[in-house]
C-alpha cells in the first residue's frame, strides 16, 4: 500500500488480507494500482452495502456477476474504434509508411496491449489491411480480463462504438447485424491474435514495430509505471514506436531511452 493510499484511507490489516485473496481469485495485483482502486473498492463496498473486506471478498467469490462487476468498476473497459482519431490517421500516413521505408512490408508487427472489448486492435487491424501490410503476423491484443478478451473475440458491437471510422470503411470491415449493432468481418478478425496476459507480472515478445497502451497506466502507481515502460522499450525493435493514450505524456521519456516522434508518440532510437 502506498503512502497516497494510506494518506487517503487508513487501511486495516483486513486490507492486506483482503488483497491477497483478491490476487488469488483474480490474478490483479491490487499493489501495483494507484489510490484511487482503494477509493474504487470502498466506493463499491458502499453501492453493495457491505461493511467488512470479507463479507465483500464472499460477494465477489460467490457470485459471478459481482465478480464481473467488480472488474469492470475496477479496470474501467471503455474504449472505442478509433479512440482519438487524429492519433490513427498519424499512424496510417506517417509512422506506417515510415516503418515500410525503414524494413519493408513483410515484417510488420503490432500489438494493442491493453485491448479492452477489441476495438482498438481490430482499428489496428483495419489500418494494417488499409495500408497493405503483408506480414502474415497477426496483431496481438491481450488483456489481464477474461471477459473483455470474450467479448472482443465475437466482434458485436454497437454503431456508436465506429463512430470515428470513416463511413466507407464501416461497409468494407463490418456488416450489420440489426439497426444498432455491427459484427467484424472475417477479414478483420483473422488479422488479430486475442491472448490473456498481465502487464504487469508477464514476459514480453520482443521485435514489434509498434505498441499501442493507451489509457491503462492511469491506474498505475509511478514505480509500475515506470517498469512498464522499460519493459516496452525492451519488445520494441530498434526504431519502432510507442503510443501512449491522448492523456499520457511520459514526461521522462528521454532518461528511460526514448526518443520524442511527435504528440504521446515515443521512438526506440536506431
Ligand atoms: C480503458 S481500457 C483501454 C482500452 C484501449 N487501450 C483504449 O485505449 O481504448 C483499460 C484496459 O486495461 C486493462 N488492464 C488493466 N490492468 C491490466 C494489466 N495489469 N494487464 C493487462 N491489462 C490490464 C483492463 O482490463 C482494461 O480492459
């Protein structure tokens, strides 16, 4: 527990107890997370009622439903096709092309860490197929949830979720399913490798030309954070790219290696 934990909710030793049953039915490291998954926890505590760290790890063990949604309350799955669009279109027409003048089409490899329900690997997905890479790598997209990861396997979605994809793609990669909902293409779908993985505690590939986390080292508590990206820098070949979420400038980017390439965009040097 850190100090800005404690600094905010004096934690019993139930707490500690409490987390390692946490970790062992879940596999999250509660540690690794910022203060606010303590003030997440009590906050649903509170929604449900319950007043002990027992009765509340009894909820969620029990019951599968309280189990999903405690880790929705807690890993925040909100994503979308094209999150921050001007960021995609960077990639299609500047790191993309970039990457083919530096090593060719034949190679590419990409990875959506973090994936949530599938709509930023399949945006990658879509951009590979748009920008004619030939590699026969699948995009990797993996998730520490379980439940997003099934979902992001089916591809349904609602329309509101491709609102950033330009109106002719949505014909070309997705088909209707009924007036709301959209499914992926085959196409699509054969592009990526979906896999269940934890940033945090798991080893890397290495060789990828470009990573994509966005939006989940929010949660994270400066040290995690910092290892993360190390660990990054490590899987990226010499000159592929970082992507970080549109909130998520990684102020010390130059003392961990990087090298700037532009707006939340951070290059391993040749
Ligand atoms: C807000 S979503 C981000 C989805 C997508 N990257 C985007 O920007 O739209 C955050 C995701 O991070 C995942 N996550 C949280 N901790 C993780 C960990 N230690 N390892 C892998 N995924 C994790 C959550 O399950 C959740 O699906």
């Amino acid at each position: 527990m850190s100090l800005q934990d404690s600094a905010v909710y004096p934690a019993p030793p139930e707490y500690k107890t409490f987390k390692k049953k946490m970790q062992d039915l879940t596999g999250i490291d509660l540690d690794a997370y910022k203060y606010q998954i303590h003030r997440r926890i009590h906050m649903l505590m509170q929604r449900w009622g319950v007043k002990t760290y027992d009765e509340y790890y009894k909820t969620v063990a029990n019951n599968p439903d309280k189990l999903r949604e405690f880790l929705d309350y807690l890993t925040i799955n909100v994503t979308e096709f094209f999150r921050n669009a001007n960021r995609w279109w960077e990639l299609k027409d500047k790191i993309i092309p970039q990457i083919y003048k530096d090593i060719g089409h034949q190679r590419i490899k990409l990875w959506s860490a973090a994936c949530s329900t599938g709509e930023e690997p399949y945006s990658l997905a879509i951009l590979a197929l748009e920008t004619k890479v030939a590699s026969p790598q699948p995009v990797l997209a993996i998730d520490i949830d379980n439940g997003v990861l099934a979902k992001a396997q089916a591809g349904v979605y609602a329309k509101r979720q491709i609102a950033s994809a330009p109106k002719e793609w949505v014909t070309k990669y997705f088909t209707e399913v009924d007036e709301n909902t959209v499914k992926v293409k085959q196409e699509v779908k054969d592009k990526v490798k979906f896999k269940h993985m934890d940033l945090i505690k798991d080893k890397f590939e290495t060789g990828f030309d470009i990573i994509l986390c966005r939006n989940v080292v929010i949660y994270f508590g400066p040290e995690t954070k910092a290892a993360l990206y190390k660990k990054f820098m490590e899987s990226l070949r010499p000159g592929g790219y970082l992507m970080t979420g549109a909130t998520e400038q990684i102020f010390d980017y130059k003392n961990m290696g990087f090298e700037s390439a532009g707006p939340f965009l951070y290059k391993r040097p040749q």
